[in-house]
C-alpha cells in the first residue's frame, strides 16, 4: 500500500483531528495484505493508530485506520450509545464495537449507517442521517450534516487544509511516520 494512499485518505486521523477513516485498497494476495497490515500497524504504533481490514470482496479490502483513544471517547456520548445499542452493537469496548461493525458490514449489503459514528462523525448527523434516511439534510460534505451547519463547515475545512497540507509535505519528502501526530 502505497503511503501516498494513507496520506490522501487519512490526513486528518494521521493529524490527530479525527477518530478514523476508511478507503479501499486493492492488493495482489492476502499475504500481501497481511504483510502490508503488519508494516502499518508496526509504523503506527507508538502514534496510538490502528489499522485494521474490516471486509473484502475479491481482492479489495475496506481498510480502516483509526486511533483507539479516540473511538473510546467518542462512544461514551449518549446519543452514540444508544444508536449502537438500537443497531444491536455490544458497547461494553472498542474491540467488541469493532468487531459487531465488521460482521454487520460483512452481512449487510449496504453500508450501516451507524458507521459514521467510527469515524468522528457528530452523532447528531448520523442520527440525523438514520431518522431521515439520507434526506433533508443541511448540507454535505465529508458526510450528510442535520446539526449545527456552520460548526461542521468549519470541520471541513480544516480536514481540507489539513490533507492538502499534508499531500504536500509528503510529496516534499516528509514520511508518513514523520507527519503522523503521536496522540
């Protein structure tokens, strides 16, 4: 997997502003994936990031790479709990979080909509998002926004800045472990 990749897709998490992102990775054989999740995981680890495949099909992989610390703070916000709770979720840990989204994205054949809340997505807007299925929001983005409109204007922006920012630092020679914000 390229870093370039990391780099474009993750600037935000790699900076410490979000809980997590996900793309898709197309890898050659599973030893490659494999290989590819050891390296990441050893690059990351003392930067508090995990990455992990959460489904494939064929040979592509969602790849999820996250900060743990962060998902925890993230899940203790009541309106979080209660979706994961009504989406059937064990909210007792991350590890268990993660483990109940991978086997619904493996038996769903859409996405769940609660998977926004993985990704430092307001839980307002992911519920938002649930409650109105995908209508009438206030405006769009790095996701559908039914809260404070100007707030999360503001996020993406700053997610902007950040991957653009970063794309560039990289391309100037600066490693993704360097870029990386140990949180």
């Amino acid at each position: 997997m390229p870093d370039e990749m990391i780099i474009r897709h993750c600037a935000p998490t790699l900076a410490g502003m979000k809980t997590g992102n996900m793309f898709t990775y197309h890898f050659k054989d599973s030893s490659e994936l494999r290989k590819t999740m050891r390296r990441l995981n050893a690059l990351f680890r003392g930067k508090g990031i995990r990455v992990l495949p959460l489904r494939y099909q064929k040979n592509c992989a969602l790849i999820y790479l996250y900060r743990p610390s962060k998902l925890s703070k993230d899940l203790e916000n009541d309106v979080a709990r209660t979706i994961l709770t009504e989406c059937g979720y064990c909210v007792n840990s991350p590890k268990c979080l993660i483990r109940n989204l991978i086997s619904r994205l493996n038996s769903c054949a859409d996405f769940p909509h609660e998977i926004g809340l993985f990704l430092g997505y307001p839980p307002e807007d992911v519920l938002g998002f649930i409650q109105n299925q995908a209508r009438g929001y206030k405006y769009v983005g790095c996701w559908k926004v039914y809260g404070d409109e100007e707030k999360v204007k503001k996020t993406f922006e700053r997610y902007k800045k950040c991957t653009n920012t970063y794309c560039r630092c990289y391309m100037q020679g600066k490693s993704v472990e360097r870029l990386t914000v140990a949180v």
